[in-house]
C-alpha cells in the first residue's frame, strides 16, 4: 500500500451571497451541510475596500452594508438566491458562526474603483458613493488610463495611504472578529493596467521613485504632470521604461516590500494572518518584470500565504484573446515554491464565478479536473524529503456551486492529495536564484527564452518536468536533471552542475555564448535551433544510449510564427496581462525535440512508455508501482494512447473515476487482446495497455510490472 502523505489545507474564497441572513445562524448549518467537509479557512470576498475605509472604530452603529460588499460588484443574484442586504452587525454574526466552527475567516478585498463607468455592465452596482471617489490621488494613473486604487501612494497632505489603512484594517479586523486579511486583484497585485511597464507614473509615484534611487530626471520629465494628462504620462513612462527600467523594477519590489512589512508587522502584532494573490497569473521573474512584486520580499515582509491564480481554464474560457495556457499555470506554483519554499503556497481551484459568468466545473469539468490533478502532482526536494510544491486550494468562488458539484470536486482532491511518490521519473528542474536575477538583466537587452517558458514549452512538446529543487539541495537529488539558462548560474553553482553524477544532465543556452561543462567530456547530445535568428542549444551529459536520429528528427520544421523584429530592448512589452510576455522566436521543430529529449531522459523510459503526442507524468510510489499520469491535449475528443512495458503488465488500476472499466491488454506488437470464451487469451504475454483519456482532461493509472524472468 501507498502510505506516505503530506498535510494540506484547504480554503474558500465566497461572497457573503453564498450564505443566508434570514436564517438563524446566518446559513452556516446549511453551508456546512452542501460543502460536506470542513475547511481551514474562508475567505469572505467583500470586494470593496470600502468595508473598511468607512468602518466606524468600536461598530457600536448598526449599518446597512453597500450592494459590492454583499456581492462581487453588487450582482443581482447566483443560481442560489438573490443578491441580500446584509449589516455590520450581521457580518459580524456571520463570521462569528464561522469561527466557530473552527474555519479562520479572512476579510478579502479587491482594489476596483466602478464610479458608474458606463462601460461596465449595468450589473455592477456599488450602490453608494466610492470613498476613492474623494480620494483621486490614491488612483493609479497609468499610461493606458487612470483606474483603480492604488495602494503604494500619498494622500494630498504627504501621508502614505499604508498608514490610514493599516489603522483601519486592524480596527475593522478586531470589531468584526476576522482571523486575517486576503487581498486580490486591483489592490496587490494593482490594477490589470498597472504594469511595470504602464506605472504609476503619476508625480507622487515619480518623488517616490527618485527618492528612492536617486536619480535625477531631466527637467521636462520630472516637471509635475497632472494625472489626466495622458500624453505627458506617457512621455514620462516611456522615457522611465526605456531608460530606467532595472531600477523602476528594483524600486517598485522595494515599494511593495515596505508595504507588506508595515501592514504584516501590525497585523501580526493583533495574531491576524495575510493572504495576498499573486501577480496575475505570474511565476516569479515575470511578476517582477511585469509587476514590480517580488514573491520572496513578500514572504520576508510578513506574508503568510500567497495565492497563485493557477486558473488557466476559467481565464481561457473568459472570452477569446490568447492561447490556452494550461502548461504555463500548471507549472508556475512549482517555480514559486522553488524561489520561495518556506513560504506558505495555495493554488486557486477555478470552479464557478456567477458574478463573471463561467462554471469550469458546470461546463469544462474534465478539464479542471486535470488542473486539480496536475497541481496536486509537482514536487520538490527537501531535506525532509519530496513535497508538493503547493500547500492547499483555495477555492474560486464558493457561492453558487450545487451540493453535488461540491461532492465531485471533494472525490478529486482527495485522488490529488491521496499520497505522495517515492520518487519523480522525470527530469528535476534545478532552480537557481542567481540564475533568476541575472535572467532579469539579461531579458531586458534580448527577450531570451526565461527558465518557465523553456519548461512549459517543452513540456508541451511532450518533454515535463515533474520535480523540482533547489541548486542547495543538489546533493540530496538524484535521477536527471535540467537546467535551463544553465549560463546565468553562477561560476560555483555550474562547478556544482559538473559534478553531479547521479544521473543525465541537460542543459540550455544560447548558441553565440559557447557553453560547456567543466571538467566534463563533450555532451553526448547537443543540437542548436537552425532556424531562429536568437539561436538556443541544448545539451545532453551521460546520455550515450540516444537514438539521434529520432530525437533530432524534427529539426528544421517551423510553424512560421513571427520573431521579435528590431532591437529586441525596444519590443514592445504586453500591457494587461491577458497579453503574454514578449519572447525572441524559437523553431517549432527545435521545440519539438527538445521535448524529446526530455521524454528520453526519464527514467521511466526503459520500463514504460508512450507516444509523444501523449502527456506523461511518471512517478514511482512506495509499493513500487508506477503511477501515470496521462493528459489529453485535445479537448474535443477522448485519446486511446497505447503505453508500451518492457515487462508484462501484472496489473493497472484506474486511480482516477476515468476509466471505470478495465484497461485493455496489448500483446508485443500492440494489438488488442481480446478475451476468449476458453481463455486461452491469458497465455498470451502482454506487451502493455491502451488507456483512455477523457477531452481536455487526465487520467491516472497505477502500473504493477511482473519481475524479470
């Protein structure tokens, strides 16, 4: 039996329509019984920061709450009920019913500004009279618009808006019995047009700036520009992004940094915790490059719980702009746990979003069902041995999902969560900090390939990486590993690299920046992409047993997608995150077998495989079987991938809900064996099994091989 498991936790992030202020218990009981299990935390999503702006010190006053603070933007309804007017005083009842039962409840918040913008759907009803609405100095004034709070600004009289919320937060906090603070969207990270790249560039932001670095700007840049004059914002921004852009990102990561560590300080001081989601969607060099917020000074300034937006179905299904990003958010919690380990990690589960109007569960279910599985399945090294890369879910949202729905996902994370392996037989990503860093630098003057694009995308050429670890804990990994931008480490950290000798060791590059191990022999395996203008290699070590020929066999195919045109310092950089980072261009066909490549080092390979096109996750559990993980690309239709074994096939067990029949058994050559009347079929020495993998979706098998004659 498979014993070893890993404690997790699990969270809900719900509106306050998910609960029901007629009853007693304000729908506790009820909300209890549907979700059917108790979780660690909730978060109760009140939206609007205005919950504590306007919260009266000692809540002696009954007051009727806003329509944004009662549901997201104040929407009319869920498939449940109708949006309810709650109170403080109700608030504060219901959050008592919830402590009660043992959940840690959180006040979660977003940064939005509505202001009856008549570009938004009618819908959206604040339903009072915005507190940022006196407050204009607080709004982010960005090259694209000017939008949102902005919560690392000033007030007209000096005073940082840190300081009058940290006040307010903790009396709103204590008065209505909170265990903590979660924050989202629009208040950190900013606004979706609050790039880097877009700003702030308002005057405050730029003396925030320059105060800061000490730079001196010329005259007709740091000249005050009023903040809806969109030209001179935009002339001031491109002069700062072009020319500054190292230090704009350096003074922003310390911006939030100070932010954190003054509300964490004070927050912690009254025993509440922090949750704060992720920059949009982003792994850590691009939520620096991107962003400005560095996940590792969040954790130090205080943090307690970052929440990755690893929702790449609810964003794909949204609306048409952009490709799905599957392979990107499954993979990035995993580069985040390795930049930052001791920090807490929980994954968002994309559910449901009434206000939104999506339901990954109600209409991609096996797609989400996949996300729930790969998330629950990438690990790292510790010295107390393999661990999940993330600690929990959070659930997105958790108002409007049936009694059954709730039933279905509770079935799917206990498969994800059930136990852990004794080990990963992919390849392990060996992270390096210096190698980030240096990345920085060195994205800005070529749009090189960063280490999450290589792993994503070779990952979708049917090369994944299932492991990960840090360039520190080397010693305690063993098996192959990669390392992408294996250039960027520092000279000690390739001299580490070089010594290993615990299993193949491959490696990218750029080609004009001649690479080799040191102190090792030639690669037995090295290949440039011919066709790029911004050329990589990769290089394989102690890996003689390739079949060239195969790995290589798509080299110089090219699916004519466009490269970076001009110097690639001045490409122009994705404003909204909905757009995806700017890289140089790498052939389709160099792609391909770089996935190759890394499908042939797992160590798995030998004993099992299966075709490329198949996604394919091995791991070993401590029964010695080996447990598959198989996805399917397609999301039209079901795949019958055929898993080749060395040694018959002793038995499969289905440890996913999909199949529920039986896999069937092929014989050396791949063809069905069909049972017979006689029996006669079980003399046949099985050479294998085809698997069934649903649209869009994942099945997980557990593999027992017969011992070697």
């Amino acid at each position: 039996m498979n014993q070893a498991q890993q404690k997790h936790e699990m969270f809900i992030w719900t509106p306050l329509i998910g609960f029901d202020k007629e009853r007693t218990d304000k729908g506790v009981a009820d909300y209890y019984s549907t979700i059917g299990f108790k979780p660690d935390g909730i978060s109760l999503f009140l939206f609007s920061p205005d919950i504590v702006h306007h919260h009266e010190d000692g809540m002696e006053r009954e007051r009727v709450l806003p329509p944004d603070n009662c549901n997201y933007y104040g929407n009319v309804r869920n498939e449940i009920r109708d949006i309810q007017e709650w109170t403080n005083f109700e608030l504060r009842e219901l959050v008592a019913g919830l402590e009660s039962r043992g959940a840690e409840t959180y006040m979660g918040l977003m940064g939005v500004y509505v202001d009856k913008d008549p570009r938004h759907p009618s819908h959206y009803n604040t339903g009072h009279r915005e507190w940022l609405a006196d407050h204009k100095e607080l709004m982010g004034v960005w090259t694209i618009g000017t939008a949102s709070l902005h919560v690392l600004k000033r007030f007209k009289d000096g005073t940082y808006y840190e300081d009058f919320f940290l006040a307010k937060v903790r009396r709103a906090l204590h008065d209505y019995g909170f265990s903590g603070l979660h924050v989202a969207d629009n208040f950190c990270p900013p606004g979706s047009g609050g790039s880097a790249k877009n700003g702030d560039y308002s005057d405050d932001m730029i003396d925030q700036f320059t105060a800061h670095t000490g730079i001196k700007l010329p005259a007709e840049i740091s000249a005050s520009v009023d903040d809806r004059d969109r030209e001179g914002i935009q002339k001031r921004g491109a002069y700062i992004w072009n020319r500054y852009k190292r230090e704009w990102l350096s003074f922003l990561t310390w911006r939030w940094a100070a932010f954190w560590e003054k509300v964490c300080r004070g927050l912690h001081e009254d025993g509440k915790k922090v949750i704060v989601n992720n920059a949009w969607c982003s792994e850590p060099f691009e939520a620096i490059y991107r962003y400005g917020i560095d996940y590792k000074k969040l954790y130090e300034a205080g943090v307690d719980y970052i929440a990755a937006e690893s929702v790449a179905t609810s964003v794909h299904m949204a609306r048409e702009l952009g490709p799905y990003r599957l392979y990107n958010y499954m993979t990035m919690p995993t580069l985040m746990k390795a930049y930052a380990p001791e920090g807490k990690l929980i994954c968002l589960n994309g559910v449901k979003d009434s206000t939104e109007e999506w339901s990954t569960v109600g209409h991609f279910a096996s797609n989400v069902e996949r996300e729930i599985y790969s998330l629950t399945h990438y690990f790292i090294h510790t010295r107390d041995g393999l661990k999940r890369s993330m600690d929990g879910f959070l659930v997105c949202l958790g108002d409007g999902l049936t009694r059954e729905e709730w039933a279905w996902l509770r079935e799917r994370w206990d498969i994800g969560f059930a136990e852990l392996p004794r080990t990963v037989l992919t390849p392990t990503f060996i992270w390096s900090d210096h190698a980030m860093h240096e990345l920085l630098l060195d994205y800005i003057e070529t749009k090189r390939w960063s280490m999450h694009k290589t792993i994503y995308e070779f990952a979708k050429a049917g090369g994944q990486i299932g492991a990960v670890a840090r360039i520190e804990d080397l010693d305690i990994v063993s098996g192959p590993i990669f390392i992408p931008n294996i250039d960027l480490m520092s000279e000690a950290e390739i001299g580490r690299i070089s010594a290993y000798d615990r299993g193949p060791v491959i490696c990218t590059s750029p080609s004009d920046r001649p690479f080799r191990l040191p102190g090792s022999p030639e690669p037995d395996i090295t290949f440039q992409d011919p066709i790029a203008g911004f050329k990589m290699r990769i290089s394989g070590y102690r890996m003689g047993y390739l079949d060239y020929a195969d790995i290589t066999a798509s080299l110089g195919e090219d699916d004519g997608s466009p490269d970076v045109e001009g110097d690639p310092r001045y490409a122009e950089d994705p404003g909204i995150w909905r757009l995806d980072l700017i890289y140089r261009k790498a052939s389709s066909g160099f792609v391909q077998a770089c996935g190759k490549l890394l499908r042939a080092a797992y160590v798995s390979g030998g004993e099992l495989s299966a075709d490329i096109e198949h996604p394919l996750l091995p791991m070993q559990m401590s029964d010695g079987t080996i447990r598959l993980l198989i996805g399917n690309d397609n999301r039209l239709q079901y795949r019958l991938p055929v898993v080749r074994t060395k040694h018959a096939v002793k038995q499969v067990a289905s440890k996913s809900k999909f199949p529920a029949l039986p896999v069937k058994l092929v014989d050396r050559e791949g063809r069905t064996i069909l049972p017979r009347s006689d029996r006669s079929h079980e003399s046949i020495v099985n050479g294998g099994f085809i698997a069934k993998i649903p649209p869009g979706g994942m099945t997980i098998f557990d593999v027992a091989l017969a011992d070697e004659e």
